[in-house]
C-alpha cells in the first residue's frame, strides 16, 4: 500500500470512531466488522473455549465501545482495543481463581538448535492444536509472550506474577509445544 493509501485507510477508521462516539449504532457493527476476527482469535487463545472466546468478545466490544470517550487516537485503535481484550479475558480467568503454577526457577538448556526435520511441523494449525494441550498458566503466558508480542515485564504485570516466573512459564511451555509436535510427527498425538 501506498503511504496516501495507509493514511487514507486511517483517516476512514477515525470517521468510523467518531461516529461511534456519537453514537450510531451503524458505525460500531462496522468497527466491529473490521476489529472481531483478529480480537476473537486473541480470545480463543487466551481462553482455550470457543464459547468462552465468543463471550469474551462480546464482553471486551461492550467495554470498549463505553470507554470509546477514552479512547485519544495516541496509538493505534487495533492496539487499544486488544488490550481492553487482553484484560476482559484475565479477568474472567481470575474470577475462576484458576491458579497457575508457579515456579521461581528458570531452568537453563545449552541445547543446540532444533534440527531442521522438525521444521516443516511447525504450522500455525499444528502450534495451535499444542497450544490447546498446555496448561492454563502456560498458555497465557505463551500466548501473550509470543502470539501478542507482550514483553516478560509487561506479562508479569498483566498476570501479576514475578518476571522469572513468566519467563520460566514460557520456557516450559515451548518445550512442551516442541514435544507435542514431535509426537504429533511420529503419530502419538492424540486429541
């Protein structure tokens, strides 16, 4: 795209935005055409549910589109959006009191590089159906670490947890994902 175009693009987005803020009911079923797709799948995700993903957007699009007033255009409406999504999720996990199972040590492996018969493995459907075997704990923080682009700073204040132990959370969960996909290849995944 052009940059005319991108700033065009932009520009439509913010007409859509003010336009909610008024209050018209035909603008947010286009902001939510345009944001429901990429924030469902962060649901999905997070909640490792269908269900509870759908409710989830549906609960992130109603606090977003209350808090729209707030919103200043100082970043990109996509990313404050899916903070509001990140949140919403949270804390319904929180409310299940879901405990994650917490672990101070980060444990160091001087593995040399997966080799590359592995790689082919590697697809997005086979990574999420991995995902999906993980344990709660791990699973947000993978998600979150590698699928949301968050940092360990940012995981540990979002899950309140210590940075070690999103670290370490990460780092089990990627070796759990890089085995069940190794089962997968040798055809003892089951699920």
């Amino acid at each position: 795209m052009k940059v005319e175009q991108l700033v065009q693009k932009e520009h439509i987005h913010n007409k859509i935005i003010e336009a909610c803020k008024n209050g018209n009911d035909k603008a947010r079923f286009e902001l939510y055409q345009l944001y429901s797709k990429a924030m469902f799948n962060v649901c999905y995700r997070m909640m490792n549910n269908r269900e509870e993903a759908e409710d989830m957007l549906q609960e992130a699009f109603t606090q977003a589109f209350m808090k729209l007033d707030s919103f200043r255009y100082e970043s990109n409406f996509g990313s404050w959006l899916k903070r509001i999504v990140v949140n919403t999720c949270i804390n319904a996990i929180n409310k299940r009191k879901v405990e994650l199972t917490y672990c101070e040590e980060i444990y160091h492996y001087d593995q040399k590089e997966e080799s590359q018969e592995y790689e082919a493995e590697f697809t997005v459907a086979n990574v999420n159906k991995a995902m999906e075997q993980l344990p709660e704990g791990g699973r947000m923080v993978f998600s979150l670490y590698l699928l949301e682009g968050y940092d360990h700073v940012e995981i540990s204040q979002i899950l309140g947890i210590t940075e070690s132990t999103s670290k370490s959370q990460f780092m089990r969960a990627k070796r759990r994902v890089v085995e069940l996909l190794k089962e997968q290849k040798n055809g003892r995944y089951e699920n």
